[in-house]
C-alpha cells in the first residue's frame, strides 16, 4: 500500500532500509563463505539464508518484507538478499505475494489425506512450496498425494533434538529417511532441527541438541549430498552458536531489527524496522477530577487536555497498556491514561500543549532505547516482542517508509532445484 494513501489512518510503517541492513549484517555472519568467493566455488560452500516470515512477517506485513528481501540489493550483497522465505501453514503460502524464492513451510504435515487438506498439499506441491514431515505416516501420506498430482512432492524432515515440541525423535530418522528414499514421488531437500534456548551463550541444552543432530544427520548428510541442506540456526543460534550454521540459517526476529535476547545490544546494531502511529483524533479539555476510561480507572490529578487514539486491544494494543504504557506525541513521550477499549485509546497530553487534532502519535517506536519500543511494551505485557509485534492487528495499514519498489523482477533463485539433472521433479507416474 502506498504509504501516501494512509495518512492519517493508523499504520505500521516499515523500514525497508532497516530490514535490508538487518538482513546484510546477518549475511556477514555467514563469512568466510559468503558472498561468493569464486564463480566456480562449490555451491556448498555458500550458506544459505532463509527469512523466517511467519505471521505476516512477524507482523511486518507480508508484502512489503517480501519486496525488500528479494527486489532490493545493500551494499556488497545482491538481490535478492536472502535464498529462501519461510512460513508456518500453506494458507500462510497462499497469502505471500508472487515470489521466484524457494518457499518453506514449517507446520508439520499430519492426518493430511483428508478433504480441504488435501487440497491444500496438493496445492502446495503443485507451488513445489517445501513440506515439512516429522512421521513415516505423513510422509507416506504426501508420497500418495504427489503421485496423485503426477509431481514430486519438495519434503524436509523436521527432527526433534531436545525441544521436545515437534518433530521426528532422533532414533526414527533413519527409519524416516529410508521411508522417503522408497518413494520417487518424495524429494528430501532439507533436514533440520530447532534449538530450544538458542537466545543463551553457550548454554549446555544448545551443545547437547547440536551434538544429538549431528549423530541423526550427519550419515544421511553424506549420503543425500549437497542437495540436502542441513538448517539449525534461528536469531539467536546466528549470534550465539556458530557452530548451529550449518548449510543454511533461518533468522526471523533479528531481520526485522529486534534482539532475540529480548534487550537492545550495543554488541548486535540491529535496526528496528517497524514503527506503528496513529492520528490524534480528538484533544479535549478535562477537569481535575474527571475519570477516564472504563472503570474510571484514572482521574486527573489537575486540569489536563485528553487526546484520544483510534486504535485498541482489538488491534493489538493490549489491554494491560492501559495506565502503563507511553505515547510520543512531536517527540514527546505521553502517558496512555484510562483502560485501553476495544478501538480507542486515551493519553494525558499535559506535557505537549501545542498538540492539535490530526498529529500524529507513535504507539510503537523503532528507537530501541524508547519508552515505547517494542522492548518497553513487551515488558508491561510480560511477554517477548515477538508477540507484541504479530498481535498488531489486521486492520493496520502496512506501509513501507521508503517509496515502492520499481518492480524489478530480479529475484530469481533456484536453490532448492538447481542442477541435479539426473533428478526429475515431473514424475510420469503412469
Ligand atoms: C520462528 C522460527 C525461526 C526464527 O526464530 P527467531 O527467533 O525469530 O529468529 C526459526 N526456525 C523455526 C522452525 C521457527 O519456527
């Protein structure tokens, strides 16, 4: 959406430079091995990159993460600036705008060979979108469907090294692996695995699943090759474990600017990339005394002037802001006062005088070091800013910060299929 068209509309505004500079700090991670060393370098060597854009891109939005990450170049880094995207379902898939990147998909496949889900696979693999498999049963289950679809169904097998959340125990890959082998409608493309407390250095849990994924998949590594990616790593296994990279790293919350420890670090320059304003709908004058809000929870202490917000908990402006959290109003940060309601939310703009109706308000700042950063209201909300950022609700405008892209069709990678010829992925079935 053009950013001009939601002026004075609440809207989440997305920097994509901050996603793109997000995005080249975590590419330097990779080195040595990134950017290409030579033309003839093995593609092995290069390690790959996949932006983790579940949940409309953490809330960003999906269509203006999507175009920063594959139509845009920064600095020594090409276009696009990662290899692959990757989101939690197939409707999720459904919703990405059209992109050439390899996409994955991480809810496990299950009970799959019924109705609207079957549609749904089907559907997937005829968009070669990768299916995540933890059971012989799913994977028996996708085999049957991709035959049915003349295709090869794009698999990765997700192995439960310790999480103990989802995923195939480290004792049935094997099985798993021969499972898939026996079925040519079946291509393996990824094995991969999650660290439960990947956001603590060298945490003994993190050494112990590495070591576990390493016994599971370094046999099956050898024997699949390079067209098999091995992938461990997300924000915090990229920071903290060097020795989670693998093939591939699968970042979310750091490209998009946010600390996976949850604090700003002076160590990890990350930029936030989303700001959230709103326009000051109503400014009005209050006695000493007056209540505000539901419940009358707060009463001015002296005459004040309320403004009023067109935005609430149904947008992702919890609830538990209400008397707790901060506003900036021209710069200045405002206390939210009252319960915060469904669609509406009030601040004391006694400390900004000259605000007047139609300014705009900031109810998320992208300056880490704000009192309302996404760090700052994850704190009142005693949660992480992960849940902050994708509870902002549907009926926010996502806008980008820059102007749109000159649709120039770059992106095209071919990482997942590239060039093993001797493999068809148009099964003849009959
Ligand atoms: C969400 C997710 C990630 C990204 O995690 P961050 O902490 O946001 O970097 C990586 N891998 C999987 C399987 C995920 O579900």
């Amino acid at each position: 959406m053009d950013a001009k068209l939601t002026v004075g509309e609440p809207r989440v505004i997305i920097s994509r430079n901050a996603i793109l500079h997000n995005a080249a700090l975590l590419r330097r991670l990779l080195q040595p091995s990134y950017p290409r060393i030579a033309e003839n370098q093995p593609r092995l060597a290069r390690k790959r990159l996949c932006a983790m854009i579940k949940a409309d891109a953490y809330g960003h939005g999906f269509g203006v993460v999507v175009d920063a990450l594959q139509n845009f170049a920064v600095d020594e880094i090409e276009a696009p600036v990662v290899d692959m995207l990757a989101v939690a379902s197939i409707s999720e898939a459904e919703r990405l705008p059209h992109t050439e990147l390899p996409v994955l998909i991480f809810r496990p496949v299950e009970n799959c060979y019924l109705g609207r889900q079957r549609q749904q696979l089907e559907m997937a693999i005829r968009n070669r979108w990768v299916l995540t498999i933890c059971s012989a049963a799913a994977a028996e289950d996708v085999a049957r469907i991709a035959v049915s679809c003349s295709r090869r169904a794009l698999i990765q097998v997700f192995i439960d090294t310790g999480m103990t959340r989802s995923g195939v125990g480290c004792d049935q890959v094997d099985h798993l692996l021969q499972v898939i082998e026996n079925h040519a409608s079946l291509k393996l493309v990824g094995l991969c695995t999650h660290l439960a407390l990947s956001e603590a250095a060298e945490h003994q849990t993190t050494h112990q699943q590495l070591q576990q994924f390493h016994a599971a998949t370094d046999g099956p590594a050898k024997h699949f090759g390079a067209r098999v990616l091995r992938h461990v790593a997300n924000s915090g296994g990229m920071f903290f474990h060097r020795d989670s990279h693998f093939d591939m790293v699968r970042p979310g919350i750091a490209l998009y600017g946010i600390d996976p420890t949850g604090k700003p670090s002076v160590d990890r320059p990350l930029q936030p990339a989303l700001r959230w304003t709103a326009p000051l709908i109503d400014v009005r004058e209050v006695k000493a005394g007056a209540g505000v809000g539901y419940g009358l929870s707060w009463r001015a202490e002296r005459d004040t002037r309320i403004g009023l917000i067109p935005v609430g908990y149904a947008d992702g402006y919890l609830r538990c802001f209400g008397n707790a959290a901060m506003m900036l109003v021209h710069g200045i940060s405002v206390p939210v006062v009252g319960n915060v309601s469904m669609d509406l939310t009030t601040i004391d703009l006694a400390g900004v005088p000259h605000a007047v109706v139609g300014d705009e308000v900031t109810l998320l700042a992208s300056d880490p070091l704000s009192p309302a950063s996404v760090y700052a209201l994850a704190k009142i909300a005693n949660t992480i800013p992960y849940e902050i950022l994708c509870r902002i609700g549907a009926r926010i405008h996502r806008v980008s910060a820059e102007a749109e892209s000159e649709s120039t069709g770059v992106a095209t990678a071919e990482e997942i299929d590239s060039d093993d010829t001797d493999d068809h992925d148009d099964l003849d079935i009959t």
